[in-house]
C-alpha cells in the first residue's frame, strides 16, 4: 500500500494556485480575514499578489509546519502560529528556526515604537525577530455580577488578591453560617498550566528568564504556588476547576459554581458565542495584585504572523503581513469580532474601544483591557519552555497533594515544601539545559541575554 | 513442471522477495538509523551534533524517564494481572458443556476490540469526569459519602487507563484462551474427574499445562502491547501527562522528546532503550516456556520409564 500511494504521489502533478498561500488555524482569524483578503485579491493586478487562506487544525499545521521546517522544505507563504506552535519553531540552534527574520523589516519600517514591545518577545530568539504580533491578550477577572452585587459586595474594595479572599470569602457561606459546596470564588486548578504561569508572571515571576533559562526556583514563584496550593488544596479551598472548553464547565459557569475566573480578552468572545447564557451577568474588573500598587494584569495566549524562510519575494509578503496585522480597519475588526485588541498602540486611542458591551452588563471592556495592555509582563521564548512549565506544573501538583495531606493554616506552613519541589523541578529543567549541545553553544557566545534585553528596550 | 536446479535455489527468494524488501526499507533501515541517531543530538534531521553514547547516560540518569518507566510498569502489571486472569476466567465460563447464546456472550465480550482507541478514549473521558461523570455519579448514588469530585483522571489515571484498556482487551484476549480451551484432550479432564479429582486439580495439572504456550503468548502479547501504550493516555489527558506526571508512558515520553522538543537523537535512545527491554522481556518468555517444556518432556520420559 505504502508503495503504491508513494506511486500514485510521485507522479500525481503538484497542483499550485497562483499567489501566496496562507495558513491559519482559527476559525474565527479566518473568517474576519476572508473578505479582507478577497478585496485585497481584487485590487492586485499582479496575479502572484494574491492570498490564498487556508483554515488547517491547530495540529495538523503545527505538523505540517514543522515538519517542513525540519526538513527544509517549502510549506505556505504566510503561517499563522499559536505560541504553543511557533515555540516548536524556536527550540533549535538560530539558524534552524524555519521563519524569516523580520527584525530587519521592523526595524526598517519603525515597528519596534508603533507596536506594544511585550508582544514582540514570544516570537523572538536571540533578539531576533521572527514573528508579527496578532495580539497583546491583557488579562482581567471575570466576575458573575449578578451574585456578587446581589450580596451587597463591591469590587472597589478590591485591590489585592488577599482584599479579594476578604471582601468575597462570605459568598462561599450560607445565610446559617455553614459552607457551601456548590460555589467556590476562582476558577482555578492544580494542572491549569496556562493559568498557573499567568499568575506567575502577574507576581513577578515566571518560568523562563531572559536569556531562555528555566528560572522556575525563585522565592517569588515558590510564594505564588503557595498561595495557589491555598486556593485549591487548602483546609478551607476558595478555587475549583470549571472546564473553560466542554459542556460541563459552561453548565458549571451558568450555575455560578465560581464567582470569578481568569478573562484574557480573547475569552470574552469565547463566551459570547459558547454560553450566551452569561450575557448581562457578567462583569470584569482588574485582576487583584499581589502587592498595593502591584501589576493588575497578566497574559495568557498570543499569535503571530510568520514567513517562512522557503517562502519566495519575503517583501511582498511583508506587504501583505502588514496589512492584515497593522491596519486600522482590520485592528477594528479584531476587536468587534473577535474581542482582541490590537498590539497596534497608536489605535488604542480609537474610539470604538469605548464603547459600552452589553455582555459585561454595559462596561467599556475595549477600554478596560486598554488600560491594562501597556502592563502586561513579558514572556520569553526558550526551547525549555514547555519543560519548565512541565516542571513547574508538576511542582504545584506536588505541593498541592502535601497541603491536601498536612491541611495547613498558613500560606507560610507551605513554603519550604515549595521551594523543596521548585528547587527539584528547576534541577530536572537545567539537566535538559546542561545536555543541550546547541544551547550551550549559544550560551557561550553570552549573547541570549543581551539579545532579549535588546528586543524589550 | 520440474525446475531447473539454479532456479530452483532462486525461485523460493523471488517469492520472499518483497517481504524481505519491505522489512528492510521499514524495519531494518529505521532500525539501524534510529542507532545511529541515538548517537546524536537533533533539532530536526537537518540539525545533528554527535554526542557519542551520552543519550543513553542521560536517559538512565533521567528522573523523568524513570517516572515513565514505572508508570508503564503498574500499567503492565496491572493489565496482566487483572485482564489475563479475567480472560481467562469467561473463556472457561464460555467452555463450558451446555451454555447458551455462546457465540452471542463472545460476541459481545470481543466487540469492544473492535472500537477504536480514539472512541474509548472518549467513552472513558466522558464516564471519568469528577462531577458529571457516570463513574462518579453511580458511586456517590451507592456510597453517600463518596466524592463526587474525586479526581479519576488526576490522582488515579493509571487505575483509569488498566479500567479502560480491560474493557477493550479482556474480549480479545478471551478468544485465545477460549480457541486453547477448546483444544485441551477432553478424555484427560474426564479421567481425571473419573479418579476424584477437584475441579482446581483439574484445572491446575490438565487445563493449565495444555492453554500454556498460548497462554506464554497471550501473556507476552500483553507486555508489548501495555509497554506500547501511548493513545489511550495521551486522549484521556488531553495530550497532557497528567498531574504530577502520573500518566507518562515510556512511549510518550519518546513522542514527547522526539516530536514535540525535537530530539530525535534523544528519542532514539529512549526507543533503543524500550526495545532491549522488550527482547529482554521475549528471550525471558522463550527461556521460561522453554523450561516448563522441558520439564514437561522429562516428566513425560520418567512417566514412560515407569511403564
């Protein structure tokens, strides 16, 4: 069989349509780009201008296009990477990212000052640039105002996360004094690594430092996971898991089983369209800080626009790149279609991020995640990513299955286990560093830091 | 028609030889380049340094693939040792003179082999989910105090996959015994009934010795399969290797290193590594089945020494 469809491949003709080919992996991306890309169509004289899009799975294009990058052959013109994705694509030595360097487009066109430098650095290695930011993805709290306002509590009280355990712990209690088991007050699970990583870098912390290392055993991440263990594991939990993708977790949102959960903006268009249900119930406000004055904020999610290197004429694909991502119109249209807001700061001033969403019961949200957007904290692209974040989930588990055990009073009562389990995860991360033949190559030419400092400036 | 001599030793590879072409393009070659790999570090094949045998230092000294290892050991265990008795236990349930609808019971107990993997994933996913889930649902409406939200797929993910995995195979690995069942000498089982002995005694010195060999195969069809496991895992956590990483497999940690970080040399090492594991696992059978054979020949010669 294998031989004869290699047969039937081989001498079956390549069948190339005319113009750039581009790939996405969300549907709503190519729903919005779709027109646009048909007028763009049909404005180019120049046949080999047009843009032919392509909507593939997220998995499938991840092994489509890494598998051409690997092998060094050609895939689509322009891709469309989630960061889970384009990460992949970074992990090996410079010279084997399958995407274009644009850092010399960039500069040249003075997009370093026009778009928001945070969103730059997951698409970036070694201070290069491979990669155009889609988004900003600043995060808030969504909350069920409906139960909340109802119970006389207002969310002005709240600024960090120990006033927010405060001002709404009274909701987890019966009028009888006794606790409910029916409601929690966060959204938030031991294995979330998603969400574990935003509340780590919303405190300061995170997984991988600027040079691409795991830094996954500093005091401020073993004080967040205490905190979390807390949360979930502790004797009296505030946080519960509510699937944020399945039937059973929007049934569990619509039953208010938690009062508040992690909202980058890309959410809300989720839940417009998953659980209409929560339209006129909802409100969102800043996440609490972990200290007064501290980061209201923190990131989850994040796409780019790359071209890969076997891609032909990189300029008028540049062209193209710009156009979708860097226009007015289409930053508009991201945002009333889907949610996002552009990384494009000079349209932050725009007014139609003012205007009242009746889904969070008439709150300016375009302008709330606005607001937050020049806070969000940086991440940094690393081969290690996903090992550390492994690790580091792991850790959590750990040191949630010992407060489950222990049943501690105090978030104190936690922390030595948690630098104990950091301190082994980030051991097991730096094995993988230390083994890693075309990292510390790099490394030794001290150039990772420098490089991403330079990308952040 | 008589052949030539000389196309007579040449005929016979001609008939072999697309067999033999096809084992050595898809198993001989990746075989031999997965050792060569296993040399090397990768990003891809278009990136390689050679490390020398430091990928086998590294994955002896990996805590994580020690993790893995013993994960997919209590999944072995636990598949053998639950699902092979139970077999075995309904295919003489089954074999049993005067039992009705048995094409029907075998029927049934076989299809769920028939399902794909991806389908009991779903299936198991969907009835092992903490609040909502039919396993959940049906213990606390037993047991009050059980825990409605007990974490299956978090705490217990190996008891979820051995759950998983014995309904699919127990089925399939009943037919086997049952085939072997059926052909253990019926005068032996009645003579010995005829001289007083116990249903167990019967059991243990007529049916046991005469299902062995396929039983020594069922058995070693179980370890590589259960060393092989890797989808069933992979759907039920989403892709993910579970808390704390109690649903890592030996097979995807491979999957994971190869084809997620992109370390084929690494992966390959891990897959050499499985591999003498396995063919530890089958000259281990040969030599075991090997011996009760013999043993079995050298009662039998004493027995014929008696007469």
């Amino acid at each position: 069989m294998a031989v004869v469809t290699g047969l039937i491949a081989m001498v079956t003709p390549e069948t190339k349509r005319e113009g750039a080919s581009m790939w996405t992996f969300a549907r709503m991306h190519a729903e919005m780009y779709g027109p646009e890309l048909e007028a763009w169509n049909q404005q180019q004289t120049d046949p080999s201008r047009r843009v032919n899009l392509s909507l593939i799975g997220v998995q499938a294009m991840e092994q489509r296009m890494m598998s051409a990058f690997l092998a060094g052959l050609p895939s689509a013109d322009l891709i469309e990477a989630e960061r889970r994705n384009a990460a992949r694509a970074f992990a090996g030595p410079l010279e084997s990212v399958g995407f274009l360097d644009l850092t010399p487009y960039i500069e040249r066109d003075g997009l370093m000052n026009k778009v928001n430098k945070a969103s730059f650095l997951p698409w970036s290695k070694d201070g290069r640039i491979f990669g155009l930011p889609h988004d900003v993805h600043p995060m808030m709290m969504a909350y069920r105002a409906d139960i909340v306002e109802a119970a006389g509590i207002d969310v002005n009280e709240i600024e960090t996360w120990d006033d927010f355990e405060r001002v709404m712990r009274l909701l987890l209690y019966k009028p009888d004094g006794t606790r409910r088991t029916d409601r929690y007050l966060l959204n938030m699970w031991e294995t979330q690594i998603d969400l574990i990583e935003a509340v780590l870098l919303q405190a300061g912390g995170g997984v991988i430092d600027a040079s691409g290392v795991p830094v996954i055993d500093s005091e401020v991440n073993a004080r967040t996971i205490s905190r979390i263990a807390m949360w979930t594991s502790g004797p009296e939990p505030i946080a519960a898991e509510v699937s944020f993708w399945d039937a059973t977790g929007h049934q569990l949102m619509r039953d208010g089983f938690v009062i508040a959960t992690f909202a980058p903006d890309w959410m809300c268009n989720y839940w417009r369209k998953e659980v209409p249900q929560l339209a006129g119930k909802m409100k969102l406000m800043p996440m609490p800080a972990w200290e007064k004055g501290g980061r209201r904020t923190s990131v989850w999610g994040g796409t780019m626009l790359g071209i890969p290197k076997t891609a032909q004429d990189p300029e008028k694909l540049w062209e193209i790149a710009k156009h979708l991502y860097l226009s007015r119109e289409l930053a508009h249209e991201l945002y009333t279609k889907s949610d996002i807001v552009t990384p494009v700061r000079e349209f932050w001033s725009d007014d139609i991020y003012d205007q009242p969403d009746p889904f969070f019961m008439g709150q300016p949200k375009g302008r709330m995640y606005i607001n937050l957007a020049p806070d969000v904290p940086d991440r940094f692209s690393s081969p290690f990513g996903a090992i550390a974040l492994a690790r580091t989930q792991g850790a959590v588990s750990q040191l949630c299955a010992y407060a489950r055990d222990v049943k501690p009073q105090r978030e104190e009562d936690l922390l030595p286990k948690a630098r104990e389990f950091l301190a082994a995860a980030q051991r097991d991360a730096m094995r993988h560093v230390n083994r890693n033949v075309f990292f510390a190559a790099r490394d030794s030419s001290e150039q990772s830091s420098d490089a991403a400092a330079e990308v952040t400036r | 028609m008589i052949l030539p001599d000389r196309s007579r030793s040449v005929f016979p590879w001609l008939l072999l030889a697309p067999f033999l072409i096809l084992v050595a393009l898809f198993t001989i070659t990746p075989l031999f380049g997965a050792a060569v790999l296993s040399t090397q570090q990768t990003f891809g094949p278009g990136t390689t340094r050679f490390v020398g045998l430091s990928n086998f230092k590294n994955v002896l000294a990996d805590p994580l693939f020690w993790t893995a290892f013993k994960n997919t050991l209590i999944f072995t265990l636990g598949s053998v040792l639950v699902q092979l008795p139970l077999a075995l236990m309904f295919a003489m349930l089954l074999n049993q003179p005067g039992v009705r609808a048995r094409s029907f019971f075998r029927l049934v107990l076989f299809s769920p082999v028939l399902v794909g993997v991806v389908y009991v994933a779903m299936i198991f996913f969907v009835l092992f989910q903490k609040r909502t889930g039919l396993v959940n649902q049906l213990l606390h409406g037993i047991f009050p105090s059980w825990d409605i939200g007990f974490a299956w797929l978090d705490q217990y993910i190996m008891v979820a996959l051995i759950l998983a995995t014995l309904w699919q195979y127990m089925g399939f690995n009943m037919v086997y015994f049952l085939a072997a069942l059926q052909n253990v000498p019926k005068e032996l089982d009645e003579a010995a009934r005829i001289d007083g002995a116990s249903w167990w005694k019967r059991f243990r010195h007529v049916t046991l010795p005469a299902i062995t060999p396929v039983g020594s195969f069922v058995v070693l069809l179980s370890i590589i399969g259960s060393v092989q496991v890797f989808e069933l895992p992979y759907l039920l956590l989403q892709g993910s290797t579970g808390v704390d990483n109690k649903g890592l497999t030996i097979v995807g940690y491979l999957y994971q290193t190869g084809f997620q970080s992109g370390d084929l040399g690494y992966a390959s090492a891990i897959g050499w590594t499985i591999a003498i594991v396995l063919a530890a696992c089958a000259v281990l059978q040969r030599m075991l089945s090997g011996r009760t054979e013999q043993q079995r020949g050298v009662k039998r010669a004493t027995r014929g020494g008696d007469a």
